[in-house]
C-alpha cells in the first residue's frame, strides 16, 4: 500500500488525505484500488505458476459494493455471497451469476429461489435439510459442493474459528453426517454433486492448518471412494494488522498446499480436481483505512488519556467484538508521539474502543485528523446505524484517480423505512 508522508501530510497513491477529507468529509473509508487488484494478481499468479485448474472466488462479505463488484470481474475473479443481498449487489453490479457460489449455513427458502432464478453457479450445501430444500425448489440441474467439516482447530479467536468439530457450519467427515449428505445429494432429483468445500476460519497465518486439512480430506475421499471434480480449501488468510500479526505468505504458503495437493493426489491416486480457493480478508483489508476526526481530548491526571473520534463502533466494530488491534497514525506528521491515547468512537458504550494505548501526539487536539490502518475488510461491511450514526462514505484511490465509490448515507435515508 502506498500510503507514506509528502511534506508532512500523509498521502494515498499520491493524494492528500487531509483534502479527500475536506471534500467527502469523515469518517471516510479510503481504500486503495491498486493494492485490491494487486492482491487478485498475487492470487491469480501462485496458481498459474503451478499451471493447476482453479478459481479464485471473493469473500463478499469483507466488503461488497456496485463498484467492488466490477473491479473483481475486471480482475477475473469469481464470487461468494452468503444472503439474497450480497448476490443483488453482485447480479445489479453486473457480475456474472454462473461465476457466484453461494454460501451459509440457513438458506431461506426465498433466497435459494432468488439464486435459483438468477442462475447461479454453485450452491455450497451446508446441512442435511438443504439438500432436500434445494432439491425441491430446482426445477433444473444444479452444482453443488457439500461444505464437509474437517475437525481441524486453528490458533485463532474463537469468533472467528469454522472449521472445527463443535461448529454450526458444515457436516462432519467424523462422524458419518457428511457422506451420508453425499449420499443424499446423489440419490436427489437435481443435484449434481461436484466436490467438497471447507473453510478453516480467519486469520490463520500459516499454512499448517491448510496442510493438515488437505492431509485429513484426502485420506477421507480415499476411504469412502467419494470422487470429486472441485475441491474447495476456503479462505482465512491472515493480515498485519499491527506489528504483532504475521502475514499470511502467499507465494511460500501456495507453493506447499499446492505440493502437497500433487502429493497426495499421487499417493491416492486421485486425481487433481479443480481448486478454489475463497480470500476475502486478505483482498481488501490492508488496501483499506478510515479517517477521523478528533473531537473531544479528555485527559484523567494520571489515570488516562481520552482521544474521541467522529466515528466509532457503527464503522469499527471488531475491537468491541473481539479485541481486535489496529495502528492508528495522524494524518500530519508528528515524530513526537509519545503519549498513550485510548483513541475511543463517540458511540454511548464504554466498549466502542478503536485503539487502546495508541502512541499520538502529545498536543493532539481537535480538528486533527487520523488514520486507523487495515480496515479494508469487514469495517464498512459490518457498520450499523446504531446510535442513528450514518454510514461513512467510500473512496477508491489509484495512482491517477480518485472516485468516490458509496456515498455517505443521509439523514432522510435514516429514517426512510420509518411510517410517518
Ligand atoms: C468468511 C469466509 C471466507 C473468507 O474468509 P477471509 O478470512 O475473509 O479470507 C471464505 N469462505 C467462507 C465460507 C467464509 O465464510
């Protein structure tokens, strides 16, 4: 990401921060476009280089919109959506409905019907009940994947783990339950069984779990003489958030799944399916951050320091949620930040933290603005109206151009649903 200081003012592929928010205001979602497609790329180019059959399919849920829609079919990716909302944004974006798979784990009768209509892809079936549901609502062939549960637990929060044998997401491979939805899919009327699906969790910052996962599904096909033309390995490619984080490696942790995928393809004799794969965090997030503006300093004499920001916990939920840390920087330069500041939203709970014990400026006051980095996935997805707070605008950056890609929510849109 290039995001860096020029005279003292931090900039966005060569665009003031401080001036992008002047004119779309804050709090104001900046992402930058290049660094997206450059993480597409950086997927595409671990597969090709192995020449595998595969596709590389976009978590929308990180973050979706109209025009993040188009960049993705503009950078040859395909799509998951998990609700009848996520794949409205995707098919009025344009997007191809034979390239969406769909997601979850209670599909409502009315959003299989809407996917059904629109023609999508893939049905990724999540539960016993589904097959039946899908079966009955398909007046036509359809693709389906089975989402197994591989009983793999992952070094991560435990909001955030999937894949383990305790889960409300897929059917065991332990246990008996996903054959026998295999089973059921085969013998139904319109399903076409066409592989397996899993997803690990979040976060995961090394590829062990994915190793282990390929190492226990193989042994799982081999032993039940389950064939299958699609394997899908899911996302949860982790990020730096802060120093602490460890970056998911891409090139080095592709190459091993991939070596190991051949491996054990060879040793089974089974031979390679198509791979998917679904990032979604590691697309966007460290693409994306969020301006404030500071309001109110409250300093406690030797207690604390306050720093309160124009947003809060309806734009930046997953410290409140689950501790998550962000780096918060200003958008001047200061050198001179030796302070500890809990940055805080102006959100009517003790718990909308942005950042505790952030280093800012000793004289940071208001009207200063800042940067919380890597919030490019799952902020403005997951923002809400709580408080009637509006949700913040959304701003593309490339080298040469700005765009504005979702406007700021109104006043009047608050209350549009309101009978008055
Ligand atoms: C959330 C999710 C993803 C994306 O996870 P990231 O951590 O954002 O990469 C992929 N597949 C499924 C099924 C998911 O639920």
């Amino acid at each position: 990401m290039t995001l860096e200081y020029i005279n003292n003012e931090l900039h966005m592929n060569g665009h003031a921060l401080n001036q992008l928010a002047e004119q779309y205001g804050t709090p104001l979602f900046v992402y930058d476009e290049d660094g997206i497609r450059s993480q597409c790329r950086k997927y595409h180019s671990v597969f090709e280089q192995e020449s595998l059959d595969y596709s590389i399919s976009y978590a929308s849920k990180a973050f979706t919109s109209v025009q993040m829609v188009k960049l993705l079919q503009e950078e040859d990716m395909k799509l998951d959506v998990v609700s009848r909302g996520e794949l409205y944004t995707a098919i009025q974006a344009g997007f191809p409905a034979s390239h969406i798979h769909f997601h979850g784990n209670n599909k409502t009768a009315e959003e299989i019907s809407y996917a059904l209509d629109v023609g999508i892809g893939l049905f990724v079936v999540d539960a016993m009940d589904e097959v039946a549901l899908l079966d009955q609502l398909a007046d036509q062939p359809v693709d389906v994947l089975l989402r197994i549960n591989p009983g793999i637990d992952v070094n991560t929060h435990s909001y955030i783990q999937t894949g383990q044998e305790d889960s409300k997401f897929g059917l065991s491979i332990h246990n008996g339950t996903a054959l026998e939805a295999i089973t059921a899919i085969k013998n139904s009327r319109n399903l076409n069984f066409k592989g397996v699906h899993y997803h690990l969790g979040s976060q995961i910052d090394e590829e062990g779990p994915f190793l282990k996962a390929l190492d226990v599904v193989f042994e799982w096909l081999s032993k039940s003489g389950i064939d299958i033309e699609i394997l899908n390995m899911g996302g949860g490619y982790g990020v730096r958030y802060t120093e602490v984080d460890t970056r998911y490696p891409i090139e080095k942790g592709f190459a091993n799944i991939i070596s190991r995928l051949k491996a054990l393809s060879a040793e089974y004799d089974i031979p390679l399916p198509h791979i998917m794969i679904e990032p979604g965090r590691s697309i966007v997030a460290e693409a994306g951050i969020t301006l404030y503006e500071v309001g109110v300093v409250k300093d406690i004499p030797g207690v604390s320091r306050y720093v309160s920001v124009d947003g809060g916990m309806s734009d930046h939920i997953r410290t409140p949620l689950y501790g998550a840390e962000y780096e918060v920087v200003t958008v001047k330069e200061n050198k001179n930040q030796s302070m500890n500041a809990n940055v805080v939203g102006k959100l009517c709970e003790s718990g909308d933290i942005v950042r505790k014990n952030a280093a800012l400026p000793e004289d940071i006051r208001r009207g200063d603005l800042v940067a919380v980095k890597t919030t490019g996935a799952y902020h403005y997805s997951m923002a809400s109206n709580y408080n009637q707070m509006m949700k913040p605008a959304v701003i593309f950056t490339s080298r040469d151009n700005v765009r504005e890609i979702i406007r700021r929510q109104s006043l009047e849109q608050l209350i549009q649903n309101d009978i008055k």
